[in-house]
C-alpha cells in the first residue's frame, strides 16, 4: 500500500526564479529517460528527448497570470504544477512529482491546490488542460479527480523539438475539462 503524505513534510508553495533550474530537472525526471520509469507518468516509451528546458520555464515564472505550484519536503521540490490564466478558465499543466514519490497524494494535492488557486485567484470557473491522447492511466487519473474528455483534440507539436522527440507518427492531445 502506498505511503501517504502524512509520513512527508510536504509544503505547497509558489515558486521564485531562483527555482527554476530544480523545476526543469523535476519534470525531465518525471516524464522523460530511464529516471521517469521509476513512476507511472513516464512519456519514454512515446517520446525521446526533452520535456521543456530553462528558458520555457524561466518565461513562464516571468508570465503575467501564470505561476508554478511547489510541493517541497524538508526543502527539496518535490512536485509542481503550472497554473496559467486563459480566457474564461484556468489552464493547468506540467504536473510532475518525483518518479519515487508518485501515488503518495502528492499530486493530487498539487491538483486540488492549482483548482482552488484558479477559482479563488483567477476567477476561473473551470480549468482546462490537455493529455497525450495514448496516456490513458493518466487520462483515468484525471477522470477519478472530476474532469471530462471534451472530445475536441489539439495537434501534437511536430518538428519542435523542445516538447521531445516523437516515437510514433499518431500523437495528438485529448483536450479535458472541468467545472469549479
């Protein structure tokens, strides 16, 4: 049975410029390389490659209406989750929790977190978010926490290699949703 976060220290907390680098080293290692397989939200197997990189980071932490959420213990990041205004509804995305944290709750309190900031910050009434559509477990997990399959899709970014190196040639992002 999973360890619960009562048995860490967590602390949520917005993240500074000067946590930038340990962003981009926690999401590469939850969602790409060998490192990402020791969870359940690693991309390795459909993309090669880096998952974002300082500069992406760094803009967004300089984005007006956007802002990271940290889960820390004892100091160390161990989660974050991006939460960015969009018209009429909060985007949430980048959640990623240490490959040998995952399925402690840590996540989902990231989530729960992103959710109330985006309604009680942005005036938001829903967020909204986009999955790979082949990452079902992922897909289910989000489901379990109340958002939907809008059943529009956007395209996968081909040809850019800051969102990684596809492994196949039938990537898209489901588009999900839900009411606050």
């Amino acid at each position: 049975m999973p360890a619960s976060t009562a048995e860490y220290a967590i602390v949520l907390r917005d993240a500074q410029a000067s946590d930038c680098d340990a962003i981009v080293a926690l999401i590469e290692s939850a969602y790409r390389g060998n490192s990402s397989r020791a969870g359940w939200t690693t991309e390795a197997d459909l993309l090669g490659g880096q998952r974002t990189d300082r500069e992406e980071i760094a803009a967004l932490l300089r984005e007006e209406g956007a802002r990271f959420l940290l889960a820390t213990d004892a100091g160390a990041i161990v989660g974050c989750v991006l939460l960015r205004k969009e018209p009429g509804c909060g985007y949430i995305g980048m959640l990623a929790v240490r490959p040998g944290l995952q399925a402690k709750g840590i996540g989902k309190r990231l989530l729960a977190r992103a959710e109330a900031r985006a309604l009680d910050e942005l005036g938001a009434s829903r967020t909204r978010m986009t999955v790979i559509e082949q990452r079902k477990e992922l897909i289910a997990w989000y489901q379990r926490r109340g958002y939907i399959d809008t059943g529009h899709t956007e395209p996968f970014p081909y040809g850019n290699p800051r969102f990684g190196m596809p492994k196949r040639d039938d990537l898209r992002f489901i588009v999900m949703r839900k009411a606050l």
